[in-house]
C-alpha cells in the first residue's frame, strides 16, 4: 500500500504554489487579489434571487403612494442597490435617472466580481506551467546529482509531483472556484436586472423635484 507521505514534498509545493501566487501578483493589482480572496466566502451561497427584493419594492410602492415617496426616507433597506435607488428618489431622481444609476451600481459590482473570477482563472493557467517549472528543475537536479545515488530520488519526487501538484491546483481547486464565482456572477447580473424597472416606476410616484441625481 502506497503512502500519503510519498506525494508530499515541500519543496514542489512552494515552486508551484509560490510561482502560482507570484505570476498572478505580478499580472493583477492587489485590489483584485484581495477581492480574488475574499470572494472564496461566496462560493457556498445559493445563487441569487430577486424575490425578495421585488416584495421589497412592491412594499415601498404602496408607501409611496400612500405617504409620498418621502416617507421612503425612513425605511429599512439591506440591499445596496434598492437603497442607492431609494435615496435618488427621495432626493428628486426622475425615473430614468433612477434606472440609470442602479444599472450602473449593478455593473460595477459584476465587474468586481468578474475581476476576482479573472484571478483563479488566471492562477488555473499558471500553476500547471510551474508544475512545467519544478519538474525541469527536479530533472537539473537529478542529473546533476547521478554520482549521488542518495540524492537522485528526492530529485525526482520533485520532478514528478511538481507537475502533479499543478495539475490538481489548476482543475480541483483554482478552476473551479473561477467557474463558481462566474456562474454565481451571471445569475446575479440578471437577477438585479429585475429590479431596475420596478425602482424606476417608484420613482414615478411622484413628480421629480429636479431633473439629476446628486453624484
């Protein structure tokens, strides 16, 4: 029975690994790193769904027109988007510059998302090429060392699984996370987009006070 302790080896997981982390550093601006990272705590959320927030909307339309849409100004409101949408008509926003406004917010936020996306998929490419990396210097390190009877084994575990390590990176971990993280990307792009037609006809409640929105 072959142990675990047989595909262990340090020394090919930092050349994969640390040359992984080292290209995307050098290929990404440390914002996107950074969301690249935080984004991991996403992948087990279910993907997402207006509902909510159309029941949300359709709950603030009945104030509105109740009350006037400045009564909106004390209502409790999670959601980034419904909020920004809320405080433009309070302050006046005709209603296609309500729309505008939430579709722009709702854009740059699936561009972050997308950027964090591009991260993996970018670390997907390289791991497998340092896998190339430590096998190449396992190999120099093999022929190097044929007078070394003794070293030319831990010369070629480094060899073998350096690729191995880079294979399983890229397709276990990093692209995976990078289809996840699209895919849950897509779903709320489309999702959100259900919510700018319902804001704009809020807005319409009432008669704008001026004609912009406040940037």
């Amino acid at each position: 029975m072959i142990e675990l302790q047989a595909f262990l080896d340090p020394i090919a997981a930092v050349i994969v690994l640390g040359g992984t982390v080292a290209a995307c550093v050098l290929r990404f601006p440390p914002r996107h790193l950074w969301r690249a990272i935080v984004a991991v705590r996403v992948l087990a959320r279910a993907e997402h769904d207006a509902h909510a927030n159309l029941a949300q909307i359709a709950a603030l339309t009945r104030i509105a027109r109740k009350h006037g849409v400045i009564a909106l100004d004390r209502s409790v409101i999670d959601d980034p988007d419904i909020a920004l949408g809320v405080r433009a008509i309070v302050d006046g926003g005709a209603p296609d510059a309500v729309r505008a406004a939430v579709a722009h917010a709702r854009e740059a936020r699936i561009e972050r998302q997308l950027a964090a996306a591009d991260v993996w998929a970018a670390a997907a490419e390289a791991a497998p090429a340092f896998g190339m990396v430590g096998t190449l210097i396992g190999l120099v390190r093999m022929f190097a060392a044929m007078q070394d009877p003794a070293a030319i084994g831990p010369a070629m575990a480094v060899a073998l699984l350096a690729t191995l390590y880079g294979a399983l990176f890229a397709n276990l971990v990093a692209m995976p996370v990078a289809g996840r993280l699209r895919r849950l990307t897509r779903a709320e792009a489309f999702e959100r987009a259900r919510i700018e037609a319902p804001l704009a006809a809020l807005a319409a409640c009432e008669p704008p006070r001026r004609a912009g929105i406040a940037a």
